[in-house]
C-alpha cells in the first residue's frame, strides 16, 4: 500500500448498492426511475437572502468548512481546536483567519470522515460539483483548494444558477416568527422562476422561561405591527403571521421540542400563564406546560389555515456549555435523548389527529420509537406522516434502519418523503443523490427476496424520491405530471 | 410499466430468503425440514364456536376485512373513513352494508400493504386458499371476490375442514375467566377429532378500577358459581376457573398489562385493597398494586397446576378516544409504549424463576428489550422462556431482528417457538409459513457465514418450528414423534 | 441425519465473512492485514497471580467449566442446577466434584451455545488450542476431556508460554484500589518479558451504603498506610494509591455504576456525606449522589495524572438472590437496564470533556444509546470514546450493530479498538480473532459497497485491531512501528 501520492478520487456508479447481483440489478433500476427527478426540499435552512442576492459564494473553506457543524465537530472530537479551523468566536477570541490554511488542517483530518454520511457528500461534491478527481489529503489539499476557488468565481456557480442546475423544484426555508421574511418578498419581486418558500418556525417565543423571551415576543409584536400584551393578542398575533408567511408561498410551521408533550391548558391558566410570563416569572416548570399547550393551539390553526405541521422532537442543545459560550449555538453539541411520543401525544392526536385538513409530520432522533411507537401511531392516525431519519440518522445506515423498522407497520405511504434538512446549499444533490440510492437499494432489497415484484417497487421508488414530499406538503403544481395510468388520491397525487 | 390490465399474482417459492446464493441454497434445505410440518397455535384469537358449529363462512368482506383490523386500520390511516369499510359502530352510525363495495375500496387501497407482512399474508391467503391468480387491485376486485365467495360456499372450505388441511396440530383460543368454554365443549362432545384448547385470561377481573369490573366480577362469581365476597373467595374461584379449564385441555393463562410491574402485597394489604375495590373506591394506582400482585399469585398457582404463564406487556389501549367510543376496542389504536423488564420482574422472578414446576413466556412490543433485558433474563432463569415478536413485530423484519438480537444471549432454547396470534383463521398457514421461511433463512444465514453447520442448523429448525411450542406449552402428545436418534430432555421433547 | 457418531470439528478459514463474494473477498484481505498483529489487552480480569505462579492449568473442567459464567449460566437456564456442575456453593451445599461428570454434563448441553459467541470462543478454543477434531457432545465429552487434560499437562500450556504463544503485547489486569497488587509486583520481579499491568477499580470505596463499606474502607487505609477519617484524607489515599498502580504500569481507572450520573457536591456537602458514611447513615440515596460526585473527582484526578477513565454502566448486579446468596455473585445473574448518558454525563462533560489531558472510555450495555447518545457525545468530546460492545454484545451480531450505529456519527476514530474484558486466559486468542474477524466484515461490506476503497479500510483495520486500544489506553511502545508512511497524530500513533 504505497502512500504518499495522490490517489484518484472515484464516485463508483453503484455506490451504497448491495453487492449481492440481484439486488443491485434492482436497485439500479429503480435509482434510474428517480435520479432525474427533480428535488423537492421541503424542509431545511438556507438562507434564502443568498438566492436573494445570489452573489458568488466566497472561496472553499468559508464556504464548506466554517460554517458546517457537521465538519467541523469531528475534527473537534479529535483535538482539534475550533479556533484553528475559523469557527467564528463570541468573546473576541482569534480564531484562524487564512482560509488555506483552516483547508488544510481539515484536509490532514480528512480521513476521520471515511464511513460517514458527511464523507460521503463531500466526496459527491468534491467530484460532481467541482470536478476534483484526487482523493482530499493533506498532499493535494493545495491543489483541490484552488480548483474548487476558481469554479466558485464563475457565474455558473452563483446560488441561482445552482438551483437550476441541481433541478430544484421548490426550497422551503425555516424563519422565525418574527422575520420580515424581505429576501422571500426579494426574490419574489425579481421575478425569477425558482420556487424559495418560508417555514413559519414560533420555537423563540414558546419559550417563556428562556432569557431573550422579552425579546422575541417584542420582534414579534413589531412584525405583527400591534401590541401583544395578553395571551388573546398574543395569538391573535400568531395567526395573523401564518397568513403572512402563507401569502409568501409557506406551507409548513415547524416546532422543535425537547419532549414532544403535548397538553390542552384552560383558557385561564392559559392566560395567567401568559401573564406570569410578562412579568419575567415563568419558571422551567411553566415553559413546559406552556409549549405542550400551544402545540395544539399550532395544530388547531394549521387545521384552519392548512399549513402543514411539523415537529422535530428530542435534542439536548448546547450541551457542551463552554463551546456554546465561546461559539455560540449549534457547534455540533446538540445530543439526542430518549424520546416518548405514545404517551406526549395523546391529547394533541385525539384532538386533531382525525381531521382530514391536518397533517402534523414527525421527526425523532431516537430510533428506538421508530417500530415501537411512530410507525404504529402513522399507521393508525390519518393526520399524521413520519418525516425521514434525521440529523445524526440522515444517513445510508440510518435511512436503512428507518425504512426496515418503519414499512411493515406503516407502509411507505405514511412516511413523508425524504427532506435533506441542510443548510450547506452545495451539499442538496448529495443528499438527496444518497436518499434516492438507499431507497433504491431498500426496494431492491425487497424485489431480490420477493417481498415485492419490480413493477411495485418503480412506483414505490418515485413516490419515496419525489411524490411522498410533495403530497405531505401540499406542494402539487401542475409542472411535473407523474400520473402513470393509474387512479390517483384526490388529496395526494402519489401514483399507486 | 404498463399498467391498467391485471397482472399475475405470484407467490415466488424462495420468498422471503436472502438473495445470496449461499443463504438462499441453505434457507430452501432448512425449509424443506419444516414446511410440511403439523402447526401447533398455543397462542390466538380464533373463535371456539366457529369450529364447534362448522357453519359456512360468510362472503369475502365480512370475513377477509371488516373483523381485521391489520388491514382497516392502514386505510384508516390514509384517509379511507371506518364507516365506508362496513366497521360495525357502537352509536348507530350507518356503515356501509354491501360486501362488494367495501371490498371493491379494500381493493383499490390494496397498494398501501406493499412491503407489509399484512400483504405478504394475504397475498398467501389469495393465492393458496383461493386459488387467485391476478393481483388484487380496482380492476379486480370484482372477479377476486367472485372467486373467493364460490370457494366458501364449498364443504372443503368449512372450518372444520380447513383446520385439517392446515394440519393445525393444536389450536389455543383466548377466553375470559368468566367464559363458559361452551364451544369447547361442544367441541369435545362433537367426537371431532381436532384439538381446540382454551387459555385462562382473567385481566378483566384485575382492573379493579375500570367501570366494567363489577359486572366482570358478577361473570366470574356466577361462572364459578359462588359468591366472591372478599380475597380469599376471589382467589379461590380463578383457581377453581384454572381447573375447568385444565379439564378442558388448557394449558396456559395469559396476561396483558401495560406495566410488567410485579410485587407482592401482604395478606391483610391485598384484602384491604379488595374490600376497597368491592366498594368502588380503586383508583388507578391501586390497580397497578394490585395487577402486580395478581400476577404473583397467578405464578403461584401455576406452580401448583402447571398451567404455563404467558405475559403480553407494552401495549397502550385505545389510544385513539373517537374510535374507540364509536367503533370499540381492538381498532388497530393500540399503541406500544416503552416497556421495562429487568427491575419490573424482579419480584415474581425471584419468587418462581427458579422453579423447575414454572414456565413463564414474555412477550413484549419494545425491541429495545429484547438484547437488553429480556435475552440476559431468559439466558439465566430456569423458568423464562422468550415468546416470538408479537403483533407489529410478527413479520419479516420484525422476525428477524429477533432472532439476531436474542440468539447470541440466550440460544434458541430459551425461546418459546412460534405462534400465530391471530383471530383470522384463515391466515393461519400463511402466517406459520412465513415464520418458517425467516426462521429458516436466519439460521441459512448463520450456515452460510460458518457460525453453526448444515447438520445443527436442521435440528434447530425444527426446533424453532414445531418442537420448542409444544415444549413450552406442555403439548407433548405420541402423535407426531421426531426422535431423531439423539437423547431428549426428560420435560422436553426438543431435538438437540 | 445420521446422528450418534461423532461428527469433524471445522472452522472454516472464512467464518463470520458474509457470504457474498465482493464482501467476501475484502474482508479476507483486510482480516489478512490483521490476524498477525499482537493482542492489546486493555481491560480484563485475568489474575495476575496465575502469570505470577505460572503453574499448569488445572484439569479441563475446573479450567473451562466451573469458572465461566458465560458458560453455567446457559445450563442453568435450561434447568441444569448449578450444584451438578460443580460451581462451589457458599453456604455448604454438597455441589459435584467429580471434573469428568460435570464435562459430561457441560458435553450433553453443548448443544445449547449453537449461534452463541461462547459457542463460537469454546470451539475455536477446542480446535486451535486444544486441537480437537470432533464435535463435543454426550458421546465425545471423554475423548474431549482427555485430549485437554493430556495438553494442560505440558509445559507448552503453561500461562506466560501461552502468554506469549497468543502474542499478547500488554494485558491490563482490574483491581481493587486496596490491592496489594503482590502478583504485579512478584511479575516485575521475575524479570520476565510479558507486559500485565493493573487497572484501578475503587468501586468497592464509593458504595457508602454497602453493609461491606466500612470493610473495604479499613482495607483501603491498610493498603494506603495511614488512616482515613474525613473526606479529605479519604482523596488522599486514592491519588496515593493511583500513583502506586502507575507505578507498576497502571494506564486506568474502571468504575462500574447502575446509572452514569454525575454530579458535584459542594465541599461542604461531601464532607458530610462522607461522615454520614463514617457513621454508617449513609443511604442509597447518598451512595448515589456520592458515587456521582465520586465519578468527577476520579476524572479531576486522571486529568492530573493521566490515568484513562473507564466507565461500564447499566448492569444490575445479582438479580437472582437465591442463586447469589447460595452460589455469590458473577453467576450470570447480571441484567441490564436502560441506561441514558446525555443528561447524567453531562456534569462530568462540561468539567473536564474538553480537556486534551482527560480520555473517558464508555461502555453500556443499552445499544439503544449507541447511535442516539453515545456516537453524538464522542463525536464532539474531545475526551470520549466509545469502548467496545460489551458483555452481552460481545458477539458477531453485537459487534456489527455497534460498528453500524456507531460509525456513521462518530467514525471509526472515536471508538476505543477492541478488548476482551474475560477472565477465561485461554479464551483470549478467540475473542480478538472474532473481534478481527467481524471488524474486517463489517469494512468489507463498506468496501463492496463502495462507501470506502480497500486502501482505505486496510488502514482502517489495522485502527481497530491493533492502534485504537493502544492509542486510546496510552500503551504506545516502540516495539511494534506500523508506521506506513503517513503522518500521524502525535498523541495517537493511529495510522490515517
């Protein structure tokens, strides 16, 4: 094994396929049914001003590196140190500011990502995006660097350009309450075809105990344009930005939660609640109490308006106090905990979870709910769908297990497609180029034991890669007609 | 993909087996040992008097969908109202009453139980039991039903006659405490030669709390036929129920709790809390105490009677209040919960675990169980045996994830072989075939990677399919001998 | 099925490969690239004194039978009393003597470990060791037996010639922080080459509510040399024993807990708690809130003096009272229970988690955790790494799921390497060789699936055979440079 040299880099045609010759005879097949599909990205966190201003992206390590948690909390776990690789720090602490060289020590630890999903989308990208064709190390870090810089100076890698040619569909991004959304209004305004959606996303202002509380709840009232001085006006002030993020194209909130609990207060706890929030009093205890209320307060407007729910359930933030307070929020420090949803869910599904005007979307970060808890209540529930694995499970393993825990119980039309959940722009064909392969190969799987026979597994495979998300999220446009022959749901638009 | 003409329905004879050659060769040699194999069903849910009055089956709605909630509640789920589907309510609300159109909707959501064991069962039942020959879909719905109401107009196809097909060895329905065991009666007098056994189930007369519970208390006292005025009555009308039961073949209780909590009362505790139960005054929590004694006192009495314990945890009732009040229970709305053994068990393990008189099988709907908890107490207690993946897990994925999280720790031997579990007799064989064909694939699998030979691998699957049930549930009969020229365990019958 | 003459032991060259030939072949390559490496012991509980005395191993039964808790328990489980296979008994009970009935015995259920990694070790002991050739059962357990005892007799079968015979480079011992540590140091003093080193467990210390507290206390002062009376000098006696298991080598600490809580008492809170101790107050709610206090001031004290911290939590010891109180402890009575690290950990994280001086190696026995907690925590600590699967999940399945839910999060780079944790001295070259085995599968299905190249995975294997567990343990020597031409991390020696 001579090393040393620079080895090629390769993207193996039937990469992530089992090596068994039918199932891979089948997974090809059906990743043929879907690659050329276009992206549908129902859920991530883009910036949309990026495609608002659509500027050229700055040089590689600002773009690929700095900014991605992903990256740079591997090399962390290692020793590396965040200032050295320029993660920006919130105390004036100096941090590495030479670009080549931040490139290059992620380069020297390139290696810690060799069977992982972010190693895997590097790669996609190092060689579909940017052409690269040796394998990233410390030797040919130089090289790779200048090459991808150039690519990014040329007006066909601007972020609208991008878009078109990764074939995006339609974009939603996840703004809070409170945002003006002008960067949507912006590229509405432009007149350019792309389809970039908001995310209404109220987490800040359900957190009463928390300290910028005040804050939020102000930069709400100031976007809502009136006072919020009770729980009345408060929700009243909700409502009226739906509509507004509605009238800009958003089909989704989205709630993060640490417990997904869910409870209906009175009227006038609810109140004195809110109240007790006002004047800075509202304990831990409260804040609980007071998001497990408003989730159904969400859902029953989401009943009214039609926007789709979404809940993200389970991560411990900032668990690592030091890196929070020397870099800020989401620094890779955010770790999973054991997670209930039969139980916490109780009373918002007996309220809503029949209605056919609701959708609410499930996202976990403990597997272990997978076959035990989510897929029997989707298999029951008309309102509710199974997002797909996320974050830490948003990977070839990890699809696998999802779609193997999942499916028996469900089916795959109780799930809700696949959402690549990133904010590293470049990195949407990978993701969703993985997505669509695992898939393919999950399908395959079951053609090669007979579970299911191919020509079921075509129309499975599109309705993962492609119908699922659009159905869930009520993003049926007349461009891309599917229809097989087939009867279709009046509601869905999924071939069968 | 043409599609709209009906396309073949297939049953391939390697379903089910991995793809590789190696398993595969040695999954069909494994499955040869076992597929014609009687079938021994210790645990289900078919109806004694439909095999005591031999009637003829209705016609293919009424006895395929309407009683199945495996498949009403995935249309359900996606939308398809109970009502339309014939689901009989409890308020008077009108359902749908022609056979042909509820079957006709079945039909055309028939797509949703691709990749589901639900599918692969039905797909057996059509393909084996009624000959069909097409895929069921819209376009033929109607000539499927027309095939399948001409064979259960036929004498072959009455129960009687199809439990002999079936070559159901022996057949164990679920009875209350109360149940007059009428049909097994009848059964017996009849002269038929089938054996059909009850199981004691009392659960109903422990939830000292529900509102039924008097009403299920007077059943037992008239059943037993004598007043329960206090604990000691109580006591000893379930022990005189055991023994009616016994006479009648039985050979096991079951028992179904959320919580596997055991812990034992003092005397004057337990009277205390059935005096308070006979005036009405239970709460919730003294339930709980109070199932947790029980199921101390029900291991007690099998040690003494022998019948073998069976204990269903995990399993949330009625999740869904709307369904459950219009339509009633077992509507595919229960929903597992995360289940706790090691610490719940410790007190009737330490009382009975022991004891060479005691069988105790567990069953669980948490899979996170299975390697943690349940395999280390199985791999160690005399009395433990491992029930097979219940309910949601009773499937391909499900089976397999068994057998590779519980082989390792505890063996095969500590495992109670299969059952089917099912109140839809006609799925019986299609649901044993598809156990054997896992079983046999696993242990291929094993074969193939040189972790146990060809010769060993044989015995276990006939462990796995046939002996270890009859082991476990104590039905060693002469019948069918299957000395294979090696020494057997004295209590068991189980071929090494 | 001809059964009753004995039938040829094999092991295939290829176990445990999977039997796909892509995956096949690159896991023979890449286990080629590692069955010749020396064994890393890190964690163990071989005796010292047996390499000490290096006497002949008694005779096969005492060796191999009656000291294994692997084995016995599975007998027990299936009905066979521990009495009748000799396991000396502590209350006086009569138990077998005769080695040749309880072989037999153990020969007659051998059967029960078929798809079990004891049944895998035993064999591969019996054929490579031992040199057997038939398969143990009733009819060969004599020829068996006297094959083994004919072999212990020789001076080949010596422990420091097997010592080196395995090729074990280091073999880390686990002790009690009152150990005289007698054999470390009569071992030192022979001048013989071996390396065993002792590990520092002061478990015993920590349970303040233990009716053996105020014992273990008295033998920590004896050990120390001075007294123990406050809090204070209690911590001095520890980091002054720490430093006298440095002194022979001691690389770590081991601490074993139900649950992984840490959390640290005030001054004065600790003070009194430990007097509390003194007085024989204590209760299990101080022990733990002592032991979590405990688990801090053990990872302030590795930090000093770079002793790597071990943890093992979730397992309840002694769950069977009647088997401990007859028989004591480690009679595979030991069941885990769930066990949640991202919130217990957390006190002890933001301590000292950071610290490039500190390395904490975590075990459990909850896969549930691996993906959710475990792989998140590592792969953002600098100071954590996952330890190996552990005990139950000790095993091919075990290992495989652990490398799948673990390396996509945290790479391959944040876990620990392998060790074996027996007290079974013969066992060892069976478990690496598994160990090996499985890891090389596991990268050859990577491989063959294009998720990494040969290149890379040949380095991979070599991490985890052989480089991790000296990395992670600080065991570098120059003896063995596998140094390819790469760089390497200067703390590490693990090659990229």
């Amino acid at each position: 094994m001579r090393r040393g040299t620079s080895q090629p880099l390769v993207l193996h045609d039937d990469r992530f396929f089992d090596a068994n010759p039918s199932v891979r005879t089948a997974a090809r097949a059906l990743y043929e049914e879907t690659r050329d599909l276009p992206l549908v990205c129902p859920h991530g966190h883009v910036d949309a001003a990026l495609l608002a201003a659509d500027d050229a992206f700055p040089e590689p390590a600002a773009l690929l590196i700095v900014p991605d948690h992903y990256i740079f909390r591997m090399l962390y776990s290692r020793g590396v140190p965040l200032e050295s690789l320029g993660v920006p720090s919130r105390d004036g602490t100096p941090v590495e500011q030479d670009p080549r060289r931040i490139w290059k020590r992620f380069a020297e630890h390139y290696y810690l990502f060799r069977g992982t999903p972010t190693g895997a989308w590097f790669d996609h990208e190092l060689y579909d995006l940017f052409g690269v064709r040796v394998k990233l190390d410390a030797d040919t870090a130089d090289v790779v660097y200048d090459q991808i810089a150039e690519r990014l100076a040329t007006p066909e890698f601007r972020p609208r350009a991008l878009y078109e040619r990764f074939n995006i569909e339609v974009l939603a991004t996840t703004d809070k309450a409170s945002d003006s959304l002008d960067a949507h209004q912006a590229l509405r305004d432009s007149g350019w075809s792309g389809r970039v959606v908001p995310t209404f996303r109220p987490d800040a202002v359900f957190r009463i105990a928390a300290p910028d509380w005040r804050a939020e709840l102000s930069a709400l009232a100031a976007a809502h344009g009136g006072p919020i001085t009770d729980l009345s006006s408060f929700l009243g002030a909700l409502q009226e930005r739906r509509r507004f993020f509605r009238s800009l194209g958003a089909t989704a909130t989205d709630h993060a939660v640490v417990e997904p609990y869910t409870a209906r207060l009175s009227p006038s706890d609810a109140d004195e609640l809110f109240r007790r929030a006002l004047r800075g009093d509202a304990t831990a205890a409260d804040q609980m109490r007071f998001e497990a209320h408003m989730l159904i307060e969400m859902a029953r407007m989401s009943v009214d308006d039609g926007l789709v729910m979404q809940l993200h359930a389970g991560a411990l933030r900032d668990h690592n106090r030091a890196v929070a307070e020397q870099f800020g929020a989401d620094k890779g420090a955010d770790i999973p905990v054991q997670t209930e949803f039969t139980r916490n869910l109780t009373e918002l599904l007996n309220a809503y979870g029949n209605d056919p005007r609701f959708t609410l979307v499930l996202f976990t970060l403990d597997e272990s709910t997978y076959a035990r808890e989510l897929a029997p209540l989707a298999g029951h529930y008309p309102a509710l769908r199974l997002g797909p694995p996320w974050w830490f499970h948003d990977s070839i393993e990890g699809m696998t297990r999802y779609r193997h825990q999942v499916t028996e119980t469900a089916g795959i039309y109780n799930t809700a497609g696949f959402n690549d959940d990133t904010r590293a722009f470049c990195s949407i064909p990978a993701r969703h180029d993985l997505s669509r392969r695992v898939d393919a190969n999950f399908l395959g799987g079951l053609v090669a034991r007979h579970v299911i026979d191919l020509d079921d597994a075509r129309v499975m495979a599109r309705a993962l890669a492609y119908e699922l998300a659009r159905e869930t999220y009520r993003f049926q446009t007349p461009a891309h007609s599917l229809d097989n022959g087939r009867p279709r749901l009046v509601s869905g638009g999924v071939s069968r």
